[in-house]
C-alpha cells in the first residue's frame, strides 16, 4: 500500500510515534503497567539516563565525575562486567527498555482499537501501514553494541511470548555515519574529486563532515570535531522572543558553516563541492519548517530557509552553494534504499522515524 505519512517526497507531522498512546496495554506477558501512557512517557535517553543516575550505586558508578552523555556508554561496558551483582543490575536496566520498545512496538503491529481511538491525527490507512511493515532499523547511540542486541532480544521476547510475529529487527553496527550517508543521496551531479560538506543538526551537537563521494556513493567521510548545539529551546514567552532566539540560532548555524567551509578550503585546498546537505531535527519541506520545535524557530527567519541561507554564504564567501535542509529520520533511512517495507527509527532525546525513499 501506499505509505500515507508521505507526502509528494516528504515527510509528514503526523508521522511521529512519541504520541502514540497506550490505552490498552497489548499484552499481559511483561510486569509493567504501562497503561495510559505514550511512547515518549516510557522511553528517550534522558529517562535511560535517569535510571542509570538512580542505579549509580548498584552500578558503581561515580556518576559525579562522569558527563551525563556518556552514561549510556558506561552501562554498556557493564553489560559485560565481570562483578555478578554489577552485571545483573545493569541487565536489568536494558531489559525494562527494551520490554517498553516492545510494548510500543506491539501496540503498532496489533494497531487494537483502543488504541487507534486515543490517536486522534492518525486513520485506518496510518495504523494499517504499520502492519505493512517488515523491517524495523533501529539506529542512534541506545541502538549500538551490547545495549542495541539487548534491546533486539527483549523487543523479540515481548513479541514472541505474546504470540505475534515480529517485526525484522535490524541493527547497524556504525550508525554513527548513517545520517551522512543518506544525506549524501541528496547531492546531485557530484564532481569526481569534490569534497562535499554534510552537517547533523541535533539537539546536543551539530556534527560536521567532509565527504567524497564518486558513481558508487560515499567513498570517504570524514568527521570533524562537534559543535555544541545552541539557542535549541522551544518554549517562550512570546513570539518576539522566539523570534530573537531564531536569529541568534540562524548565526550559530551559519558560523559553524562558515568555519567549517575554512577548514575544508585548508585541507582540501579548496576543492569544494557547491552543495551542501543539513540532516536537522525538524520536519522541513522545500526549504520550509512546517512546526514548532529546537529547529523549528528558523521559519521565523524565512520561509525558505534553503534559499535564505544560500544567499547569506554567497554574501560572505561570493561563492554560491546550493542548501539542502532534510529531516533527520529521512537521512537516515535513506541510507537504506535497498530494503523496501522498512522505517528507520533513531533512539534517541526523542524517537525519530523516517522511511526510505528514492530523490
């Protein structure tokens, strides 16, 4: 069938699962009661990251000494700790995620009318399209080494012991260029011998590459250091004041750009391709951000942002760019083109879901 949370190419607002909702929980064989909760209420980093803080002790973790970010690391290594007691604790962890993964998941194939009554932007062609679906991607930082093959095991079991296929679970294991892979899909009559920059606009970092690409895809990346992501807020007071941030935001932006086009002319003696690709967390059609959020402030800038900022780098570096702004779960699925009945979901401050789609 046709997949109805694409629109002309895009993607559409509707498509999010953090909103799914939980009013009938669809199995009885995990000890949670998840019952009357969404899927963000039961999982995201930061919860991930607050059961580790509460468990520090279990886990012998000096958590004072640790930056937060890197929790989840730190548990992963624990995954295999050679304290018994450690170990079991931090098995523990996984599996209460990874059985809520399940349950969401669950309540997507299973698409029971309890729950389809509580999601009221989604029809029957939206719930009938998950059950269309094969292959679950699960990519981002909870879905790598040991924590990701835990959650593929528990998010199996929950399905298994209920008695309902599962989806195709599938793990990468690099998904940290993901993203810059299925941007580079977006660059079109690439210049052999061109270097070409790609940037991750996240909620914590804005990652920087720079990529060569030839006829086979991407031939080499390679990652620069991370910027601190800035002025990434969405509440405020009023739309003057989100207004203001938006600019301070476009700055940042355009600074980190204009840094990073300095370092590739040095490394790569200019040799420069004219278009550059922005994976960012925000739902952007031709140029345009169609709702609020971190990101999302930029339509108070203009209402093609790819052609406003186009024109900017052409002021500063009299050089003309082509922008290209993509939402960051559809770069990442089109890394994967070849596997059809596919969505790709990062786990990550939120749940990020994207398809695969030929440009």
């Amino acid at each position: 069938m046709n997949n109805p949370f694409m629109e002309g190419g895009y993607l559409s607002s509707n498509v999010s699962i953090n909103k799914l909702f939980i009013e009938k929980m669809p199995t009885n064989k995990v000890k949670q009661d998840l019952q009357g909760k969404t899927a963000m209420d039961i999982f995201s980093t930061e919860l991930f990251i607050n059961e580790i803080k509460k468990n520090s002790k279990d886990l012998k973790l000096d958590i004072n000494n640790l930056e937060e970010k890197m929790f989840p690391q730190y548990l992963d290594n624990l995954l295999q700790s050679d304290d018994l007691l450690v170990k079991k604790k931090a098995n523990n962890i996984v599996r209460l995620f990874g059985e809520s993964l399940g349950v969401i998941l669950l309540t997507l194939k299973k698409a029971e009318n309890e729950n389809r009554l509580k999601r009221k932007d989604w029809g029957d062609k939206e719930w009938e399209f998950w059950s269309t679906i094969e292959n679950i991607i699960l990519v981002g930082g909870l879905a790598s080494s040991n924590i990701g093959e835990s959650f593929k095991y528990y998010i199996e079991k929950v399905f298994k012991d209920s008695g309902e296929k599962s989806y195709n679970i599938m793990l990468i294991k690099d998904s940290s260029n993901i993203g810059i892979k299925g941007c580079a899909a977006y660059i079109k009559g690439v210049s052999k011998g061109k270097t070409y920059l790609i940037f991750d606009c996240g909620q914590t970092f804005i990652k920087r590459s720079l990529v060569k690409i030839d006829d086979s895809g991407v031939r080499d990346i390679r990652n620069l250091t991370k910027v601190l992501s800035k002025h990434v807020e969405w509440n405020f007071k009023n739309i003057e004041e989100e207004r203001n941030e938006a600019g301070n935001l476009h700055k940042h932006i355009l600074n980190t750009i204009l840094d990073t086009v300095e370092i590739a002319k040095e490394e790569e003696n200019d040799n420069i391709g004219d278009t550059i690709v922005i994976n960012i967390a925000n739902y952007v059609r031709n140029g345009a951000f169609v709702n609020r959020g971190g990101y999302g402030k930029l339509r108070l800038i203009a209402h093609d942002c790819e052609k406003y900022l186009s024109s900017v780098l052409y002021e500063k570096l009299k050089k003309s760019f082509c922008i290209k702004l993509v939402h960051d779960g559809t770069a990442m699925a089109n890394a994967f083109l070849d596997y059809p009945n596919s969505v790709c979901i990062s786990l990550g401050t939120a749940f990020g879901v994207g398809f695969p789609v030929k440009n």
